[in-house]
C-alpha cells in the first residue's frame, strides 16, 4: 500500500467549489488503495487578511498573539475539506497542528519544525481514514501557536511526509510545475521536468515561491520525493502511474543537466547603504554583529574600496519588511563614529540565475552583465555561490532583466 501526503495551497482551496474539486483528487488517490494525509493552506488571500488585521491593533505587536490569530485561515480549510470528502463518501476528519501534534521551536512567525508525534494519524490512516491537517501552524515549547512563515504549508507536507515516511509527496498548486522562471512574468518559461534539491533550494531562497524554502531543505535532509503539478487538473484525467508536474528529486536522477536551469526573483529586499565607515579591522564586524543580534537576516554585502584610506561605504541588503527597524537599531546600538550617513532604499529588486553546470562551466556571470548591460540596466550589488549569481538592480527593471536573461540563457520555449 502507498502512503501518500498531498498539499493543496491558498489558490486551490479559494472557495467552495475549488474546495469540492481538491476533495475529487482526495478521492481517486483514496480509490486506488492508498493511505492518505492532505495538507492544506487557508484560502488565498486570507493570511494577507488576517495579517493586516494584527497590523491595524498595532504595529509592533505580540508575536505569540500574531501568530493566534494568522494561523486560524487553516483551521476554516481542514474543517470544510473534511467536510467535503465526507460528502464524497470519503472518510475523513481534520486535524490542527496542536492536536495531531506538530512541534515547533519558539520563533513566533517563523518556527521551525521539531518533530511529529504520527501515532494518531496513521492509527486512523491504516483504517482508511483520511487526515486532513491544517499546514502552517505548529505548537512551541510553551505550549503556544505557532507559525511557520509565509507558504508554510509546503513545509508543513514534506514534514508529516517525512514523518510518515510517505511513498510521495504531491504538493498541488495553481502552475503545473516549476517552471524555468516566474510563468506569470515570462509567458515563453518552460516547465522542468526535473530538479534536483540544491537547484530547487537555491531558486526557492532565491524568491521562487512556488516552494518554501525550507520545505526543500527538508525534503533534500529526509529524502523526501516531491511532485508539483496543478490542483486545477482534473483528477479523472491523471495517470496513476505518472502524474504530471516537476519531480523535485536527488540530482542523481536527473540525466541531463543545463548550465543555467532557471532565474529567480524577488522584490522583497531592501539596500542599506553606510558612508564614512572608518577603514579598519573590527567596524564589519561590529556592524553585523549588531544586525545578527537583532534577529536580521542579512543577504548580499558589498564594501567599496577606499578613496582617501580612512573610510569606506558597506552596502547589504535585508527584507524589505526589515528595512526601518535595521536602520534604526544600527543608529541605536552602532558605536558613535562607526559610520556617518545611512541610507535605506526600498526600491530595489534581486535577480538570480541559477544552475548547478556553473560548477564545471564559466562565463555564466558574464552573459549575465552583458545582458544587462546591453539593456541599459545598472547593477548595485553582486554575490555569487557555486550555483547562482544574483544582482541587485532598480525595482523597475525586474520584468525587463528577467525576459533579457531568459533568452540570454536560451530558456525561451519555442
Ligand atoms: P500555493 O498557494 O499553491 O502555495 P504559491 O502562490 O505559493 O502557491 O506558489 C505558486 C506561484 O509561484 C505561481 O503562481 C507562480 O506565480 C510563482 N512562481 C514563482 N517562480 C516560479 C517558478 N519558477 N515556477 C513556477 N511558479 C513560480
Ligand atoms: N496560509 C499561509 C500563507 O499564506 C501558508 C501557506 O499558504 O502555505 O503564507
Ligand atoms: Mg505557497
């Protein structure tokens, strides 16, 4: 018998009738024989709703309290699809993240996964119930709710699957793959049959949303095989034997390999700009000392070389959402004379192309400057692992740069 764990996100359980057909795939998978346990998300847009609503009490508010309310779209989205598969004929009853019970670590709004007691779910599962489990919540140490920052829920399946030790892991959404590049942005994107983990974990860090981040470094730690394919499908059309989709898998099953796979994006950063910074040992490290202190996540750095041999400008980037409080804590806690003027700037968008034959081929980066170039786009930051190169540039070139470096890379579908 199969053990199977599918997710379907905010778009496929938007309303009621995308509720009905989600509980059609649930259906079949139950039809062929298998055990199964179904992650879901909260309706689109209703996290958005919610978050706003913690944002209009106040805006530094209680994370433990943020996160009570934020989880609470998931637990509306068990209940109806459970609801919907027993109108099917399909058993079925909803489980929420304390109860089945998903531990977390104490980082309200972006806990991490500890462990999954499964002893319940697969009691009920090996009677041929379904679990329907509301993804993105868990429950800390102090026995409160937590969160597991924004697209949890694929997180929240590679966990239980892992958990579970589950034969697959279908991660159902509203694109029927992954594609070489955002499809909304570029329309000549092509789906990928295969990626392995790293190149996955590299374009989901890299903004690709249509996996968390962490939901790839999960799968890559456990082994866990996922298949991203469209709820939007209809289920009577799918092959039992090979569903269609992106297989996210160990890059030892992927025979042929690109030098570029695909280029991600995000419009969630923010440049932070230091001027006069004395030009001696210690200051960086004071700096973002500083900064890891205060929680914040610190991406592509840059120091300019100095003009007069005394001070220098550090340029580094940090979320969008970041951007104030990291300004403000650096004048807070920063030693006086440490830097003169700071500058934050919002407007600003990273893009970054990624493949793992960049190992073994050069000249990735270059392709990617002349591109740019040839497009008149300036380039504010640069860093670069052993599979992506990622450039900082104006906010209003995004679409433009992506396009450029799509056909620069030769990933445009014919
Ligand atoms: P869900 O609600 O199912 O979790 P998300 O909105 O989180 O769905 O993720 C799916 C979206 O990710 C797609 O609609 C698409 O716009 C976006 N996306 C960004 N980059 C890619 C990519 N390389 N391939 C596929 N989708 C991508
Ligand atoms: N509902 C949450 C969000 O919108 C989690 C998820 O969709 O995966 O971020
Ligand atoms: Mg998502």
């Amino acid at each position: 018998m199969t053990r199977l764990v599918m997710k379907f996100g905010g778009t496929s359980v938007a309303d009621i009738s995308r509720i009905r057909h989600v509980a059609r795939h649930v259906k079949r998978e139950v039809g062929l024989g298998h055990e199964v346990a179904v992650l879901v998300s909260a309706m689109s847009g209703e996290t958005n709703r919610l978050i706003e609503l913690t944002r209009d009490v106040a805006a530094l508010h209680d994370a433990r309290e943020y996160d009570v309310v934020v989880s609470t779209g998931e637990q509306v989205t068990t209940g109806l699809l459970a609801m919907a598969l027993q109108q099917e004929g399909v058993q079925a009853r909803s489980w929420l993240g304390w109860q089945i019970c998903v531990r977390t670590d104490g980082a309200h709004g972006a806990a991490r996964i500890d462990g999954i007691d499964t002893a319940m779910i697969e009691e009920r599962m090996a009677q041929g119930q379904v679990a329907v489990i509301a993804g993105f919540q868990g429950v800390g140490g102090d026995q409160r709710i937590t969160t597991l920052g924004r697209g949890g829920t694929d997180t929240s399946a590679v966990a239980v699957a892992a958990a579970l030790n589950a034969d697959r892991c279908d991660i159902y959404t509203d694109v029927d793959g992954v594609y070489t590049t955002d499809p909304r942005i570029v329309e000549k994107s092509q789906k990928i049959d295969r990626i392995g983990y790293e190149e996955m974990l590299e374009m989901a860090s890299q903004g690709a949303k249509v996996l968390q981040t962490r939901s790839v470094e999960l799968a890559m730690v456990h082994d866990v095989r996922l298949q991203v394919l469209s709820s939007y499908l209809d289920p009577d059309s799918l092959d039992a034997e090979k569903l269609p989709g992106t297989l996210v898998c160990s890059e030892d099953e992927i025979v042929e390999q690109q030098v570029v796979s695909g280029i991600a994006y995000s419009r969630d950063e923010a440049k932070i700009t230091l001027r006069q910074v004395p030009d001696k040992p210690g200051i960086a490290a004071d700096i973002f000392g500083i900064l890891a202190d205060a929680g914040f996540n610190v991406d592509m750095i840059v120091q300019n070389i100095t003009e007069d041999g005394k001070t220098t400008d550090i340029t580094f980037t940090v979320g969008e959402a970041d951007a104030e409080r990291a300004v403000n804590v650096l004048k807070a806690r920063a030693q006086p004379g440490e830097f003169g003027d700071i500058q934050a700037d919002k407007n600003v968008a990273k893009i970054s192309v990624v493949g793992i034959g960049m190992r073994s081929h050069s000249g990735v980066a270059r392709t990617m400057f002349q591109t740019l170039a040839e497009k008149g786009i300036n380039i504010q930051v640069i860093s670069t692992s052993e599979i992506k190169v990622s450039v900082l540039i104006e906010s209003e070139y995004t679409e433009l740069a992506i396009r450029a470096l799509h056909t620069a890379y030769g990933l445009d579908a014919d």
